[in-house]
C-alpha cells in the first residue's frame, strides 16, 4: 500500500510517499522511507509521532493513503509568542 511519511524543520520540508507492506506499522514505514537517513538526529524514543495531526503509537498499524508524520519538540513556548490578528491580512 501506498503512505507518506512528512518531517518538517526550519527551511526544510520533506514529504515521502513510499510503498510499504499492508502490515506496515507507522516505525516500519519511518524506517523503510529512509528519513533518519536524511535526518540522523530523529530520535523516535524521545519524538512524538502521529497519523494525520493525531498523536500515534509507534506500533501502530497503517492504512493505505496514511500520512506518517515525526514531530519536533516545540522550543517555544506559545503563550509568550505574539499572534497575528487575523485583521492585519486585511
């Protein structure tokens, strides 16, 4: 089945769409797509992960047309962070 696997840092965006066995897990198919390759400081032990915005297990089973993604920690915090007022755009 079909999957992609998206990890996103500061001017950097990766989207992989791979092919993986209809047993895939969402590690399996982190795995298989070579992004911790391409990104060696992953660390799925310390990351959060999830399928679709929603938080996800790393043994959890994948449905053809899922989209895996690997989360950062946030390094902010958001309360402190100014918001844009919607207004502004206008």
């Amino acid at each position: 089945m079909q999957i992609g696997v998206a990890y996103s840092e500061p001017g950097q965006q990766v989207w992989l769409n791979i092919e993986v066995p209809d047993t895939a897990t969402v590690q399996e198919a982190i795995e298989r797509s070579g992004i911790l390759k391409q990104f060696p400081h992953i660390d799925l032990a310390a990351q959060k992960v999830g399928v679709f915005g929603k938080l996800a297990k790393l043994d959890a089973a994948l449905r053809p047309g899922d989209r895996v993604e690997i989360y950062r920690a946030i390094i902010c915090d958001p309360a402190t962070v100014p918001r844009k007022d919607s207004d502004e755009d206008e």
